[in-house]
C-alpha cells in the first residue's frame, strides 16, 4: 500500500458513493448497470479499507430522499440490497466485519428491514472493521430524531431543559457509540455533503474526487489515505507549525 505509515490511517472513513448513473449514461447503459457496478466497488473498497487499518467504514447506501427516484430504480437499489446482504454477510462474518445501520428504520419495506436486523445481529461480536450501512439515512431527519428523543425525556420529567448540551443530543444520534468521521469522500466530483453525516461532520476532513463510484478501486481509496495523511487537522486550535513558531 505505497508509504502510507499505519499511525496516519484514519480510524473513520465514510464515503458518498455518487455517479453509478452517470458513469452507466457515458457508456449507453441503463442506469442500473451503474448501479450494479457500483456494488462491485462496494466490496473492493470494504476489503480495502480493513486490510490497512480502517477501524470504521460508513457508506451511504441509499437516503431518505432517494424514495423519489423513479420505482423500478428504488425498487433495483432494493434488490441489489437483498442480494449484496445474502451474497456477502457469510464472507464478511468470516472476516470478522461488524454491520451497522443507520437511519430512521420507521415504514421499512417489510422484506428489507428482517434482512437488515440480521445482518447486525449477525455479526454483532465481530471485532475488526465496523462496516456502517447509511440506509434510508438523512443527517437533517437524525438530528430531528434526536432531538425528539430528548423532548420525550424532558415531557417525562426525567430530564431538565437547561442541562441539554451537545454532547446528551451526540448521545441520542445513531451514532452515538461511532466515532465521528475522520475524513469524508465524495465521488464524480460534486463538492457538497448532501444531507451526509452533518452533525459528525463537524471536523472531518473532505476530499472530493472526480471518479464515478464504479471506477473508485482500491488504488483510489489508497490515494484518498494518503491525501489524508498530508494534512493537518486543528479541530479548531493552531497547527503544530504556528505552535512550533511561537505564534501568540
């Protein structure tokens, strides 16, 4: 894997993985092919990233915004669901992958919501890379969802309003026991989070790239690491550089 030192691999990569219909379009392919390709980079990524050291891999499968998309694309994702969970959750077991969903899991189809269930519970004691499905996920509805959690808690005189900070409505989101991402990628070379992982977000790194997601192999995943790795993160403080400068 090049020079990418194990110390600068990031503990949490998350990825918005955009441009299957865009990549089936420029090739005179249905949009599904796109699609179907993209579930192969899928598997290459996940392997990828728990053969250097990713501790936590969160993908945005599917949004709460992707139900407009036309019927029989939603219901081909959905298929395409079902397949890569019965094809692969015996292989990812055996490699000792966690699965985690996130999302709001209220009005599931009923032949996805079984299969995602299983899936965590499955795999629930694996001990090496956290594979995080973002499906039927929208960071504005998580935020909301929180937030009427802690409402509840207030309406039932357990909890006060005045002792509501940031870190009780961290505890009510779903990932309240995944740590943020350390970077974020986007692919096809839009530079926008689209509704992704936005109270998380808060000092994630961000890097756009402009491959398809079917063309994002494991030398491009790499390369995002090593992007990564170049920088410096000051989760709002100085640099090291301006420290060592004795800067005021």
């Amino acid at each position: 894997m090049s020079d990418l030192h194990l110390a600068s691999v990031p503990e949490h990569v998350a990825i918005i993985m955009d441009g299957n219909g865009r990549w089936a379009n420029q090739r005179g392919l249905p949009r599904t092919m796109g699609h179907r390709k993209g579930v192969e980079a899928v598997r290459e990524v996940v392997r990828a990233a728990g053969d250097c050291g990713v501790r936590f891999l969160t993908l945005f499968a599917f949004s709460s915004e992707n139900w407009r998309r036309p019927e029989t694309e939603v219901s081909d994702l959905m298929g395409l669901l079902r397949a890569f969970i019965r094809r692969d959750l015996a292989e990812l077991h055996r490699e000792n992958v966690r699965i985690r969903v996130i999302g709001d899991r209220q009005n599931l189809r009923s032949d996805i919501l079984p299969l995602l269930l299983e899936a965590e519970e499955t795999t629930r004691n694996n001990t090496a890379l956290t594979l995080v499905i973002a499906f039927n996920y929208g960071a504005r509805d998580e935020i909301a969802r929180a937030a009427a959690k802690l409402a509840r808690e207030v309406a039932a005189g357990t909890l006060r309003p005045e002792d509501i900070d940031a870190e009780m409505l961290n505890g009510r989101m779903d990932t309240t026991d995944i740590p943020d991402p350390d970077l974020i990628i986007r692919t096809s070379g839009e530079e926008r989070l689209s509704n992704f992982l936005l109270w998380q977000a808060a000092y994630s790194e961000l890097l756009f790239v402009p491959e398809y997601w079917p063309d994002f192999t494991r030398e491009q995943f790499y390369k995002a690491l090593e992007r990564y790795a170049a920088r410096e993160r000051r989760f709002g403080g100085l640099s090291t550089k301006t420290l060592a400068a004795g800067a005021p």
